[in-house]
C-alpha cells in the first residue's frame, strides 16, 4: 500500500504520490455525492441501511475500492484517504459514511492475506463486499453431518443488506 496508514509527506494530502491525481479524484468523487446522499438522508434512516441506488453510487464512483489492490483493479490508496472520504460523505449523511467507511476497509484487510485467499474471493467478484464480527468468543461451531451447527451471539454486522460474502471470524472447536 501507498502510506500504509500515514501520511508520506505532512506538506502532501493522503494518498498523492508525486504527480498523481488519485486521491484527489476520489475526496472529488465523494464530494461530489453530497447533494445525492443529502436527499436520501431520510430514507437511509428509514431502511436502517443503505438504500440500493446508494449502493450503486458508491460502487461506479469506485471508492469501495479506494484500498484495494491495483492487481484487481482497485485504487491501492493508503488507509487515510479512506478516511478522508468516509469524512466528506459524512458531511452528508454520517450513516452513509460508517457503511462505506466499514465496508471499504475490508478490501484492505483482505489486502493484507495471502494472494490464494485473496484470489478465491475477488476471482469471483471484486466489487464483493465484505464484511466482519471480531469479537471474540463470539460462538462456537461444532461439526455435525453435513456441516457445522453454529451457536451463540455475534453482534452488529455492518453493511449487512449487501454482503455476499463475511468473514467467518470465529472459534472452532471440531471434535
């Protein structure tokens, strides 16, 4: 990744390599949504998620993929841009911002695993979003004819109403 959480230079915003206009064009693109997301702030609330044109916004403006690796097409910024984003679509609705905010980060974590892990999931899809629960002990699975019976509580998941894919961050305990 660019900074790796940092910012290169404290004279350079996040995420501006030297003659680059990356970061710049995506803080523009999420600025740009502000008036959009401001209209929709009512039913976002409502929905209690995402409405899906919010989604699909998100999504052609590529900012889900703001920290992504270049080798599948995402923009490979540094985490901070993330943040500068996830703050300017906050300037519209703070909902909207957490969602993206939570689910961009884990294109970055997902980053960060071995490329065999990264492949078996962005070769099916890389606009997949992913989500997590990482507290633990959370449950347990216990292995039973044809798979595994899952019990306990996990908590909020965010951006729940468009994964087709979650990290399954758990104990195991196959006796």
């Amino acid at each position: 990744m660019v900074g790796v959480g940092r910012k290169p230079n404290a004279g350079q915003p996040a995420g501006v390599e030297p003659g680059g206009h990356a970061y710049m064009t995506m803080v523009a693109r999420a600025k740009a949504m502000i008036p959009q997301l401001r209209d929709r702030a009512a039913k976002t609330e409502e929905l209690r998620c995402l409405p899906p044109e919010t989604e699909r916004d998100l999504h052609d403006a590529g900012l889900f993929r703001i920290v992504q690796p270049k080798r599948v097409g995402g923009s490979e910024l540094d985490y901070v841009s993330l943040l500068d984003c996830a703050e300017m679509l906050g300037r519209a609705d703070a909902s909207v911002a957490w969602n993206f905010a939570n689910l961009a980060s884990h294109h970055w974590m997902l980053g960060m695993f071995d490329q065999r892990a990264q492949d078996e999931v962005w070769d099916k899809d890389v606009n997949v979003l992913i989500a997590s629960s990482f507290i633990f002990p959370a449950g347990r699975a216990k292995k039973v004819a044809g798979g595994y019976r899952l019990r306990g509580n996990w908590p909020v998941l965010v951006g729940g109403c468009f994964l087709r894919m979650e990290y399954a961050c758990q104990r195991r305990f196959l006796r």
